[in-house]
C-alpha cells in the first residue's frame, strides 16, 4: 500500500545513539512531502563531534537511516539519501527518496530511525611529512591497504603505518595464560632512522658507519629518549617526557601512542601461532636478520617476510623496547610488571644474536639510559574497545 497523501506528517521516532559517553544523535523529525512524490524530508541534531570521537576511537563512521514498518514488522536501510548527512555537531537535514529505493510504506504504521553505524579501522596511518617543527601531524584510517600495499618507501619515512590486532588470548613464553581485552595498533615496520628524524628533529644513527639510511630502523635509540628520561612510574602512569619521540608523537596527533607492553609485543608477534617462532619452529633467513645471515649489520625495514598479522621484523633486525621493567614475568588479565627496576625489556632479537635470541619468546633487557647498535623500537596505540 502506498504511503497515505492526507497525512502530513509521519510517525516521528526519535532514536539517541550513545556514540561514547557524549556525542549523541537526537530530535529526530520526519515529513512526507506534500502532494506525495515518494519523498521523506528528515533533520536530526548531533550533540558533540561524532566525527572527532571516531578519531579516538579508531572507527569509521556513517548515518544509518531506517524505516520500521511496526504492523508488517519490517525494517528497511535507506540507501537514496541526499542532503546532508554530517556528523558534526549540529542540526542536519536530508532526503530519502523512498521511491528510488523501491519502497510503499502506510504512514501511520512507520517510524524511523536515524543512528551513527560504526566499522572498526584496519589501519592507521601518521603523515609525518611536516617534520619535526609541524604543530600536528594528519591521521588518518584505512579499512585495507592501499593499491600497491605498505611495503614502499613512503609508509617507512613520511608516513607511519600501524595495523589493528584486536584483543585475545595467548600462551606466553608457551605456557603462560595471558589475556589482552582491548585492540591495539601495531607498527607495521620498526621506527625507521627518517622517521624518527622528522619527529625529533635529529638521528642517532647517523653516526655509524653502515646500517644508515632512511628506511633502516633507528638504532643508538634509547629507552628514555623514546618516552623520557623522567619515569612517573609506569604502570600506574602514563606519563612521558614532551621532549621525548613519544611526547612529540602525542602532542602532534592527540593520540596516547607509546611503546608496547612485554605482553602485547609477544601476542603480535606470535600473530596465533604456538611455534618457536612465528612461521615455524625452525630458524629461517627468509624471515629474519640475525647473525647467519646480516653481515654483521642491521637491514632496511620489511625487506624480510611478514609474520602471520602482518608485521615485519618481529624477529631479528634489531631488538625492540618493551614499556615492562625486566624482572619476574607478568601474566594474567593484561599483565604488566612491577612499577619499578634496573632495566627494560628488549624483545625480538637482533641482527647479531643467534637463532635462539630471536624467538618469539625470548626475552632480554638493557638499562633504558643506554643507546645500542642492536635495539630500536616499534609504536603502539592502546584503544579503549
């Protein structure tokens, strides 16, 4: 049955779709046009900037409309919308052409509803092109990789890449249960010599004779020059030093990145597997730069194969920071270590360490005022769900 000309005005709904703890979507109206052409004019305010909380949040976000036929018990998704459609904040008006939807609806059975729909991002990529005197660096999500994929010079120097890893469960060090209950982003590549330069400004590396070059991993980096070499106590705090690569990182994007937990490293870097390392239980160069294969020397970033998630280096290259103090493991419900130590975690292994320093599970350490030729670092962000 066709929609009905002698009513005016549809059965108005209004629908407040709880985004985070503010935005929301409200005052949801809905008006047919008169005479009747098969055409719904809708307006619904958004109280505080869905789109600003989708950027913390890490989603993609869009304006799902729907009419609920509450006789038939039938829903159907507006697809022929025009107008405006934002989810800034504000008052926004559109037209859903029922008609080209192939849609005939009785008015005074049907409400609508107008909602934010969200979709997890894939990735997240830093523009760092702006260098180091830049007051904010874009960012921006990605559901898929790009024509032609990462694996490029420009995700390893101007841009920097990092994929979700949602949360999960896992045997650490191959026997010990730990969960993780919230997604992170995870470097794809290690923190490259360029990269590092244009947040900072400048590049330990450059003083070494070889493993120099844009795309090679930052090396001579030290704990205390990634987050600060004053320490708030970390688990309990957050805090870094503004001056430090992860303050700039932070203050740039207003995103919490930070290096990984000893936990999270290990989960990404077993990417699902339960074997010595994160192909097989067998060392193999196709995967790895370590002492048999490196020539005494680091290498340019994901000129190995990926793990299993995606990630490059996980193991060899060099040997990678962890937030956790070295001391007893931590394992449980999002496991960290004791809020005080001598030294930091290293994991990964490096390109001079033998086939038994570059296993998923192997741990090392290194006191976090030191710069080595052997260790660098990769960037993660905790989201919140």
């Amino acid at each position: 049955m066709k929609l009905m000309s002698y009513l005016s005005v549809l059965v108005i709904y209004t629908l407040t779709q709880a985004f985070a703890a503010t935005p929301t979507i409200t005052g949801v109206t809905a008006q047919q046009r008169y005479p009747w052409n098969g055409k719904v004019d809708i307006s619904y305010t958004v109280t505080g900037d869905i789109a600003a909380e989708a950027k913390q949040r890490a989603v993609f976000t869009s304006l799902k409309v729907m009419a609920i036929d509450k006789v038939a018990n039938t829903t159907n998704i507006a697809t022929k919308l025009s107008g405006d459609t934002a989810l800034t904040a504000g008052t926004h008006k559109f037209v859903w052409d029922m008609n080209a939807d192939g849609l005939t609806f009785k008015s005074s059975n049907v409400v609508f509803e107008v909602s934010c729909e969200t979709m997890p991002a894939m990735y997240c990529v830093v523009d760092l092109s702006a260098g180091a005197n830049a007051t904010s660096y874009p960012v921006t999500y990605l559901a898929a990789p790009p024509s032609g994929g990462f694996n490029v010079d420009a995700y390893k120097t101007t841009k920097l890449v990092l994929k979700r890893i949602e949360a999960g469960t896992f045997k650490m060090q191959g026997s010990n249960n730990v969960t993780l209950t919230k997604p992170f982003f995870c470097g794809l590549f290690e923190m490259t010599q360029r990269q590092y330069e244009l947040v900072t400004g400048s590049n330990p590396s450059s003083s070494t004779s070889h493993s120099k070059g844009n795309t090679y991993p930052v090396h001579y980096v030290s704990y205390s020059m990634i987050r600060g070499s004053y320490d708030a106590g970390w688990p309990s705090s957050s805090y870094v030093g503004s001056f430090s690569f992860v303050g700039k990182l932070r203050s740039r994007t207003g995103l919490d990145f930070d290096l990984p937990t000893e936990a999270q490293w290990e989960y990404a870097c077993r990417a699902g597997t339960t074997t010595t390392y994160s192909y097989g239980n067998s060392a193999n160069g196709n995967y790895m730069w370590y002492h048999s294969n490196s020539c005494a020397q680091a290498h340019p970033v994901g000129s190995k194969s990926a793990n299993p998630w995606g990630l490059y280096d996980m193991h060899g290259n060099v040997g990678e920071w962890c937030l956790d103090w070295y001391g007893t493991l931590a394992y449980g419900t999002d496991p960290k270590s004791s809020s005080s130590g001598s030294y930091r975690v290293i994991r990964g292994g490096s390109w001079g360490d033998s086939e038994g320093g570059c296993t998923s599970s192997y741990r090392s350490y290194k006191t976090p005022s030191d710069g080595y030729y052997y260790y660098g670092f990769r960037i993660v962000r905790t989201l919140s769900e």
